[in-house]
C-alpha cells in the first residue's frame, strides 16, 4: 500500500478516537476496517515482530505514513490506564523505534476509553460512566496538560476528588483514612490547646477589614473565637460583634448575623462528620456572607507529624487538617451549594446575599487611582446657566464632585455623592454640573478616567464567565449605570468580556501586551518570550488582556496585598507572586513565592524563610 491509499483510507474512517493529526483505535475494532489497512497492521506486525500481546491501541497517523502500536494492558480493568510502551514504525523508511514505559513515575494515560471502540464493546457502557464522572466535575475543560499520570492526579486533587480502588472518582471529604493513620495516636486530642493569643486581627478579620466590612455596618459573629482577641478589638472600635467558642465562651448566647468568621476552625475538628455540621452550623447564622480560614500546607510539612484520621497530631496533642487551596474550595462549594470566593491563602468568602457578593466582586475590579489634575482652564459659561464665578467660591464641593466623577469614570447619581443636594441647587442637575467641570478642569483626565473604569467592568464581567457564575438576574443599582454609561447593552457587555477572557489564552496576545505594559510603564523585567515581572501598584494600568490574565491566577488564590511583584509567565500560563521582607531596602530578601498555575488550575507554594537562605533582589531599581 501506497502512502496516497493509506491517507485516503485513514482520512474516511467513521470509528475510533478522531484527532487533528490521527486516528486511535482498540485492536477488538480492526476487524472493522478496510481489508487493505487489517492487512497492514498485521503484516506490519510479523515484519518487526510485534507480538499481538504486546499492544491494544493502534495509532494511524494522517499527514505521515507511519503507525504505532500503543500496549495499555489494563485497558479493561483501569479507568485511566497508563501506558507500558509503544513502537512507532516509519512504513516510508521501513524503521522502528521503541520506548518504554514500565518503570516511569509520570506514563502517559488514556482517556474516555469509549471513543477507542466499537458501540458493540462489552464494556462500553462502564467506559461512558467513567468519563460522565469526569465531566461532571470539570476534568476535560482545559485537555493540554491532562495526558500524563502526576497531572492528571492533581487536577483531581484539585477538584476535590481522588480515585478509590476501582479507579472510580469519590470526594477527597469521603476518602477512607488509611489503617496506619487510624492507630498512630492513642492518647486524646485536646482541642482546647488549639486557641491562641493574638496581638492583632486574625487573617480573616484582616480581610474583612480591607474590605472595608468593618466599618461598622455590618454586625459579625465570631463562630470559635477561641479566646476572643478578635473581638475585644472589634468591641474597641464599636463595632456590634459576638463571639462563641465551644470551650472558652460556651455560655454567650448568639443570633443571626451580617458576617460570620469560621476562622481556623474546621482544621482542628478531627471528626468529619462534626467538621461538617460546624460549617453550616455557622452558614446557617450569616445574614449576607461567611468567611471561612484553614491552614494550608503541602507534602513536605505533613509528613513532619504523625498522621490520624485525615490530618496530622501535632506535639501538643492538637490535630490538624491541613488542606491545599483546590481542596478547601471544593470542600466549602460542595457542603454549602454555593460558590466560594477565594481572598487569601486557605481563606474564602462564601456570599449568602448575592447582590453583596456582585458588589464585592465588582470593587475588587475597581482599582482607585490617584487622578492628578493635568490642566486647569477658565471658567467660560453662559450666564443663563450657572454665575461665572460659581466654582471658584464653592472650589472644595466641586472638587470633592469631580474625584468622586473621575472614581466613577461616569456622572455620579444622587446618592452616589454625599452633597448631592447642593450640586443640584447650585448647578440644576449633576449633568450641568458635569459639563461646567469639563470646561473647567478638561476632558483629557475623565476621559481617561472613563476608559480605565471600562476596563475594571470588562476585568470583571471576564472573571465572571471565568469563574462560571450564573448571570444575576437582579444586580446593584450602581453596576446597572455602570452598564448604561459604558456600553451599548447587557449583552454586548458580556460579549466582549468572553472575547477578551478566550483571547488571554493566546501566548501571542499575552506577549504583546506585557511588551506594551513594559514600554508604557518605563519599568519592570522583560524577558522576551518568557515573561514580565513588576510591581503590583501598577497592575491597573496594564492592558486590559494582561489585567485578565493575572486577574484569572489571582482569583484562585486571593488578594494579593502581601506580595510585591507579580510575573505574567508569557507561553506557560503561569502567574508568580513574590513577597519580600522590606521592601524599602535596596536589596529586600525574598521570603515567598507562589506559582499559579492556570492550565491546572493549582497553586505551588514557597516558603524561602526557613531552611533556605532568603535571595536577595538586585535589581530592585528596575521595578
């Protein structure tokens, strides 16, 4: 056979897994091919003696007159069976070459095993359930990176998953607890050691307070506030909080409240079942949002204590469960039916009152710029309208209006500005008003300020789709003018978001737009074709793909207020975070580094602090 025979007979095959480049097949399913191909397979075979043992999956190649012959010998018994080796033959230059896979730590592995056979296999239904599963919970949304064994493990770590014996998928939150982690503690746990004393706000109140939900608007329920430093500190500045804890403060009766904080509570509670009903216990209590907060730690801390159950003992007899970011989320969403926003490491917000969360999520968007006046011209009005000399006497109002204008990036509404009411008896209405300080202070800035405010809503709305939240059908009133000011429609919002976030997916595209970003700001690291590294106080003036791109690997971890420089990984995408000791020496001291891998959709973290000697940054200048 002829490679021109052999291109148009593999080209019109109606049977087996279809890629762009070939054809795959289960051996069972040859006898379904054209005579002429069987006979090349099998004549092919003897030739280089390729026992049939030896192999189950056959490759045909399209564009090159090649097979290769593919042995997964728990093809039938293993969801996802790795492979032991393969043999590729070169029919034009009558050569092969074999690799083994038998002693790797990382084989490739195969995939819906349905699309390999025949509708007539016996085991063609098991194999439809095996991927149905894999489905459901998001395994086949991103295919580059899911081929190999590790890989595919940890992406189904990351979803909260791991395979039980019958490489079936079951909740990591259901995985059985190994015999030697059930009798490696004898003694008790004595959970009330686990309560500590703080000089400060714990992390999740931190985050609280950044966000500025501790204002005083908002009453809090501090659920296991262990020995109630938190809320001493939030009494002082008069904000309306509560604290129980099932060992120091047993006795304080609690109601529902605006936010409750779960902090580091669901780690140190060795009973799952407990563990649980202590999370909705505390969900149950939150008017409009939880924050919850668990330790987070990989393999290397772990495996320094001594296991039980499904976390560890520590030398004061207190437990642990240490988690990694994907399986907290997961654990979280899937106790609580709802989604959960990440805003550190190990902790998340979880929104009961879904307009609050359309708020928060939007002003995370918003970047506040710090709007320099670049030109002051001469009042020039008709008399009619507004007194010439109208501004100038009320100088400090109209100047208060114009930030809160330029913050906007549009016309505030009525109660979008405290002293409302004396723009409209001064001017007549906020639109007069508006036109006066453009005569006044120039176009140029606010239409600077309008551009960039289009792009945090743009960021947003592309975090949305990212994040596969359903489209609210009631929204604040703030984001519905938003939309009105900004664009032509609802719609034709979210089409250019879906356009932007697909686009950022384009090593192209995110290479030129770190190129600008470098060129614009004056500043940071570019390593061409690799990445580009700066300093976070500029992430909102990057280009609006670039914004996205790191908005995306920053919506898995968190805030990002503890780190300094960020680095957009151009083709790999990645986004690292770096945290130094003081960054106001000329050489700061890296202390932390976190890989954000958005293929995987997981997170690697290090630690620099402790064993290792801290590198020091030399070119702080360039940042």
């Amino acid at each position: 056979m002829d490679f021109l025979t052999y291109r148009d007979i593999i080209k019109d095959l109606s049977i087996g897994k279809r890629l762009p480049d070939s054809v795959y097949l289960h051996k069972s399913a040859l006898k379904h091919l054209p005579e002429a191909l069987q006979l090349l397979v099998s004549g092919t075979a003897n030739q280089f003696n390729i026992s049939e043992r030896n192999w189950s999956i056959i490759k045909f190649y399209k564009k090159d007159y090649k097979i290769t012959y593919l042995d997964y010998p728990d093809f039938d018994y293993i969801s996802y069976p790795a492979l032991k080796q393969s043999q590729i033959v070169d029919l034009d230059k009558q050569t092969t070459r074999k690799s083994n896979y038998s002693k790797s730590e990382n084989p490739p592995i195969l995939h819906r095993k349905e699309t390999f056979v025949t509708d007539n296999y016996p085991l063609i239904s098991l194999f439809k359930a095996i991927t149905k599963e894999g489905e459901k919970i998001g395994l086949y949304e991103k295919t580059s990176r899911i081929g190999f064994k590790k890989n595919w493990e940890k992406l189904i770590q990351s979803k909260g998953y791991y395979l039980d014996n019958e490489g079936r998928l079951n909740p990591l939150t259901e995985k059985p607890i190994p015999q030697s982690h059930k009798t490696a503690f004898s003694g008790k746990v004595e959970r009330h050691k686990t309560a500590i004393n703080r000089n400060q706000l714990s992390q999740p109140m931190q985050v609280l307070a950044r966000h500025h939900y501790l204002n005083g608007e908002y009453s809090v329920l501090d659920y296991g506030c262990g020995k109630g430093d938190d809320v001493r500190e939030l009494e002082a500045h008069g904000i309306n909080v509560t604290g129980w804890d099932p060992v120091h403060q047993p006795n304080v009766k609690y109601t529902r409240h605006d936010l409750v904080n779960l902090g580091f509570v669901l780690n140190v509670i060795e009973d799952r079942q407990e563990r649980t009903q202590t999370l909705l216990n505390a969900w149950k209590y939150a008017d409009k949002a939880i924050v919850i907060a668990v330790m987070v730690a990989g393999e290397a801390v772990i495996n320094q204590f001594k296991p039980y159950k499904d976390g560890i003992i520590t030398s004061r007899n207190t437990f642990q469960k240490y988690y990694s970011q994907g399986e907290i989320r997961y654990y979280i969403e899937s106790t609580l039916n709802e989604k959960a926003i990440a805003v550190g490491q190990g902790i998340f917000l979880v929104f009961k009152d879904k307009m609050e969360e359309q708020t928060f999520l939007s002003e995370r968007q918003h970047i506040k710029r710090n709007w320099k006046q670049k030109t002051q011209r001469q009042l020039a009005l008709k008399p009619k309208k507004i007194r010439k000399d109208i501004i100038d006497k009320n100088s400090e109002l109209f100047s208060d209006y114009w930030q809160t204008t330029l913050e906007l990036g549009r016309i505030p509404a009525n109660n979008e500005f405290e002293f409302s009411e004396q723009i409209r008896r001064l001017c007549g209405s906020h639109n007069k008003a508006h036109q006066a300080l453009l005569k006044h202070f120039g176009e140029a800035v606010y239409k600077e300020s309008h551009t960039k405010r289009k792009e945090d809503l743009l960021v947003y709305f592309a975090l949305s789709l990212f994040e596969q939240r359903k489209p609210q059908s009631k929204m604040p009133e703030s984001l519905k003018r938003d939309i009105k000011a900004f664009f032509p429609s609802y719609q034709q919002t979210l089409e250019q978001s879906k356009k932007l976030l697909f686009s950022v997916g384009d090593p192209i595209i995110i290479n030129n737009a770190c190129q600008i970003a470098h060129k614009q700001l004056g500043c940071g690291s570019m390593e061409e074709g690799h990445s580009f590294t700066f300093h976070k106080k500029y992430l909102g003036e990057l280009p609006t793909e670039l914004r996205i791109y790191i908005a995306c690997a920053t919506q898995l971890y968190g805030d990002i207020n503890e780190f300094e420089l960020i680095k957009a990984h151009i083709r790999s995408g990645k986004v690292s975070l770096m945290r130094y000791d003081d960054w106001s020496k000329d050489e700061p001291l890296l202390l932390e580094r976190v890989k954000i891998k958005l293929r995987e959709l997981d997170i690697d973290f290090f630690d620099y602090s402790g064993e290792f000697e801290p590198v020091p940054l030399l070119n702080k200048a360039c940042f």
